[in-house]
C-alpha cells in the first residue's frame, strides 16, 4: 500500500471575547446574540469570563450563562443566538487551563440532571452544527470554534501513532470526531490504526468513511485518492485469497471502480495502473488488461522495473506474450538480475520460441540462481526448440544431446534451493529461501551471497552457513543486509 500522509492541522484561536472574524464575502451572516434578554444576559456573562482577571470567577460566569441559555429554552425566542452563544460559552469552557472534555452537568451551570455527565466537545459540535443548520451563510463564523479543539485533538492522534502510542492515538482520533464527525482525517488515522492491529474489516470501514466523507472537496483530496487506493489494494488482496464466487467477483468489480475513479483524477500514477492490471486480469477482461499496460508499452521509462515485470505477468496470463515479452525486456534494462523476471521471461521466450532472446536470459537466470532446478529444465527447453529448428543433422545431435545434459543436471541437482523471498526492506534487502539436501547423508554448504544494484555492481556480501541438513530434508535461511541500492542478488553455486 501507499505511504500514509498526515498533516499537522493548524488550528484558529478562538477568543472568548470577540466574534471571529469574517471576510466582506460572509457579511451576509447576521446573528442576534442581544435579545431576548435570555441571550443578552448570557453574552453579558461570556465577556465577563473572558475579561475577568480573577481566574476563579471565570467559571461563575461560565455558569451563569449555561444556565440562563438552558433553563427553560422554549421561552428564548431566537434559537439561533441561543445556540451561538452556547457554542461561545463551550468555547470557553475548553479554553481553560487543564480544562477537561468530560465534565459533571452541575459544574457547567445546568439545573437540569446536575449530576449528570457533560461531553463538552459533543455540545460544542451540537450547537455549532445547529447554527450552521439554521443559518447556512454562517459556516464560516461557525467554523473556527470548531477547528480549534479538532486540531489539537487530531495532531494529539497523529503524534501518538508517530510515537507507536497506538491506544492513545486510537483514543484521540475517536475524540476529534466528537467536534467534527464529518472530517475525514481521523478515520485516515483509524484506517491506519486497524490494518497495523489485522483488523482488515474495521480498516476497510475507516477507509470507505474517507472517501465518502471527503466528497468534492480539494481540501481532502490527498487522503481520499490515498484511501481509494489502499481500499483498493485491500480488496484485491481478499479477492486473490477467496474462492470463486460472489464474494470473489464484488471484492474485484470494487477494487476495479476504486482504482478507475482513483486514476480519472490522478491520471498517469503508475502503482495505481498497475493495480488496476491487477484487478482486470482478475475479472477477466482481457481487453482491459491490453489497455492498462499500453502506455508502459510506448513509454517504459515513466515506470519501475517492478511495475512493469507485473505488467509483463499480466500480459503474459492473458496470452499477449509478444507484449509480455517487450515489458519483461524493457524491466530488465532497469534491474537486469531480477530472478522471477528471468524466470517468467524465460518461459515467454519459450512459448515464443525465440531461441535468440531466450539463450542469454537462461544463462543469466543460471547465474542468479545456479541451485534452482528449473533454470536447468528451462536450458534444456532452449536447446530443446534448438534441435527443432535445425535440419543439420551434426547440430541437431548436439542440441539433443545439450537437452539430456541439462535435464539430467536438473534430476541430479543437489542441494535444491528455492528462493521464497527477496524484496527491499527500507534500506536493507531480505532474501530467505529454503535448501533441500537430495542426497543420501547428511551435509552442509556455505551460500556466497552477493546483493546487486541496477547495474549489476556487488554493493553487500554475506557467507550464509547452512546445515547440517538431514538426507532428504531441508531447512530455511534467512538473510537482511542494510544495502539501500540493492535491487537483486545472486549466489555462488553451493556443492
């Protein structure tokens, strides 16, 4: 999946005093906040708190205004003002030292259930959303009160998920949607949160929140396009594990129409291309699949080695093998010891019966990877479409000759290796695999491991001991090397 994004979220200053301000395009936003008395009587009480120098008289006015905003609101009629001047007063409330966003009823100043709990961040939310509701020009007015509060919460969240403090941050991002249900940047930090702890449903939920809640606006599009992907990449991933099915074909038809709306407003990224590749293979619509990859046909250096080795396999299972071909050449220019690309190569070659092209990406794959039995069975093929090829009878006896000496070299490989695992891990490259002993006593080896750049330039070398393996069994290696240009590797053959 993508690199999460987070953005620290730089929060207004909300004065208990003063209106925020407005620009002349929101002038049309008007709120009597000065009658009935009820409302003038509570702004007459939030610019005492605000102006008072006692700090242990802020909270009586604080009080005061609750109380005349809350005791009987049926007889205050302008609902508008009563409830800006709730959303000033909760301000306030959660602008003072150590201000906590739980507080007993009592203590805020209502009369009504005072021993009851008060989620002062629900009631600010509450009383923002409803002036927003009744007053749409207002939003703007209304906007910063809640920023504020949302912006300290959520950058809480991200730095707790930064510090792997992921009970806090989990915490923290459920709290900033108390004050701003309808952002979806904390369940970008959810969505994250999820898919470190395995919860792949939950994950998926938080992300599908994102992209509905980020609509059209420009202001979320960066974790929108981030979510559609992962989402995509997500269900894809089930789909490849699931059995034919109903379930199989709705995970594919969804990845599908993510990554289509995700690439028609991010044209031209390429790990999104080649996820949808994925996706259409898996549906299989063969045409489609012709489609995605060829822009990586006509111009192969917008993309990594990586992306088009899968365009390759895709062209390839869907029997484009000319294609295949091309974009199997086209990555290895860029990373020429990439052991699966030489090996799937090899096969297209193969099928192609290009023997030209087939010969040295065989001896390559042969020098990679000498212990792996199938490089054999893939020369004894080339001298195989070799002997087919020719009408001299002294070459066609060495090429049939040439296919029993690699198949016999295949049958009698000893040890056996195969290569389960090699990949970038950061700065550092990983390579694990197994090793079979086929012979009749036990018996161990040294493995000369060398790690390569794109040019094919040893950057980190390693002496792998392995064994002693039992006749007939096996065991595993691992190996990681912090080399940050290594692309591949290859090993001196293990006797």
């Amino acid at each position: 999946m993508k690199a999460r994004i987070w953005t620290a979220v730089v929060s207004a200053t909300v004065l208990g005093a003063t209106m925020p301000m407005v620009s002349a395009a929101q002038a049309a936003c008007e709120i009597n906040d000065s009658s009935p008395f009820q409302v003038n009587g509570a702004k007459q009480y939030i610019l005492a708190a605000a102006n008072s120098r006692r700090a242990d008289e802020v909270p009586k006015h604080l009080q005061n205004a609750i109380r005349v905003l809350t005791d009987d609101p049926s007889k205050i009629k302008n609902e508008a003002g009563r409830q800006f001047l709730l959303l000033r007063t909760y301000a306030q409330w959660l602008e003072r030292e150590n201000a906590g966003y739980l507080m007993k009823r009592g203590s805020v100043g209502f009369t009504q259930n005072p021993t009851g709990s008060q989620n002062l961040l629900l009631a600010l939310d509450s009383a923002a959303t409803a002036v927003e509701s009744m007053l749409p020009q207002c939003t703007e007015k209304v906007r910063p009160y809640r920023a504020k509060f949302f912006g300290e919460i959520l950058n809480k969240a991200i730095a707790a998920m930064g510090a792997e403090q992921n009970d806090s941050a989990a915490y923290f991002a459920n709290l900033s949607l108390q004050v701003a249900a309808s952002d979806p940047r904390p369940w970008n930090v959810l969505s994250t949160l999820y898919q470190k702890q395995n919860k792949v449903d939950s994950a998926m939920i938080a992300m599908e929140k994102v992209i509905a809640l980020s609509g059209s606006d420009t202001l979320y599009t960066r974790v929108k396009q981030q979510s559609r992907y992962n989402l995509a990449v997500t269900k894809l991933t089930l789909a490849e594990a699931a059995a034919v099915g109903d379930k199989k074909d709705a995970e594919i038809k969804a990845a599908r129409a993510l990554l289509e709306a995700y690439l028609k407003d991010t044209p031209g990224d390429a790990n999104a291309a080649q996820a949808l590749g994925r996706a259409v293979l898996l549906s299989g619509d063969t045409a489609a699949v012709t489609a995605i990859f060829a822009d990586m046909l006509i111009a192969p250096d917008k993309f990594t080695a990586d992306q088009l080795f899968e365009a390759a396999s895709n062209a390839a299972a869907t029997a484009h093998d000319a294609d295949a071909s091309k974009l199997f050449e086209d990555g290895l220019k860029k990373n020429p010891y990439h052991r699966v690309a030489l090996l799937n190569y090899a096969n297209v070659l193969f099928t192609l019966k290009d023997t030209e092209h087939m010969a040295p990406v065989v001896t390559r794959l042969v020098e990679v990877d000498p212990n792996f039995d199938r490089a054999y069975r893939l020369t004894a093929g080339l001298w195989q479409l070799r002997a087919r090829a020719t009408t001299d009878a002294a070459k066609k006896k060495l090429a049939n000759d040439s296919v029993l000496f690699y198949l016999d070299k295949q049958a009698k490989m000893n040890p056996r290796v195969d290569i389960t695992l090699a990949q970038k891990s950061g700065s550092a490259y990983a390579v694990q695999g197994t090793v079979n002993n086929e012979g009749s006593t036990a018996a161990s080896w040294t493995m000369k491991l060398e790690l390569l750049d794109v040019a094919g330039a040893v950057v980190a070398t390693k002496d792998v001991a392995i064994g002693p393996v039992d006749a007939g069994g096996n065991t595993t290696f691992s190996v990681k090397l912090d080399a940050p240009k290594a692309v591949a590797y290859r090993y001196a053959p293990l006797k």
